[in-house]
C-alpha cells in the first residue's frame, strides 16, 4: 500500500493530499529512508514522521484496503 494511502487510512494523518504535502517536504520516512507519496509499505515497516511540533515513530501491523475508525488504530503501533 501506498504511504500516503496509510497515513490517511490509518488516521494518523487525516487527509491523503496532508500525506502527500508530507512526504513531498521530506518529513516521512520508511525504514530510515525518506518516503515519496508513493512508497510501498508493508508489515513490518518502520514509519517515523516529523510533525510542526513532534514527531511519531510507528509499527506496521496491517495495511487493509477498507477500514473502519475502530480499526484504524489496529493497523500500527507506537515504536521507540
């Protein structure tokens, strides 16, 4: 699955085109390298994003195509 299509699908960025706008400023990163939009991730994955004011650093758990809002936070977990 796309990066941008996760971040939004996984509701830790809220909107695909905020995920796009992201990745394209160089503030996500996929296993150590930085991420396009369209880097695929997979289970296992490391994800580290660099918001305004903190950054987030997560798991890969799942990358469904269809997701509920109670599923979301099933798909990734918080990695140190």
């Amino acid at each position: 699955m796309r990066i941008d299509k996760y971040l939004k699908n996984s509701r830790i960025i809220k909107r695909r085109t905020l995920a796009k706008d992201a990745c394209e400023q160089g503030r996500v990163t996929v296993n150590g390298k930085t991420a396009k939009p369209g880097t695929e991730v997979a289970p296992g994955d490391i994800i580290h994003i660099v918001f305004g004011n903190g950054e987030i650093t997560v798991r890969v758990l799942s990358t469904p195509e269809h997701v509920t809002k109670e599923m979301a936070a099933t798909m990734y977990e918080i990695a140190d």
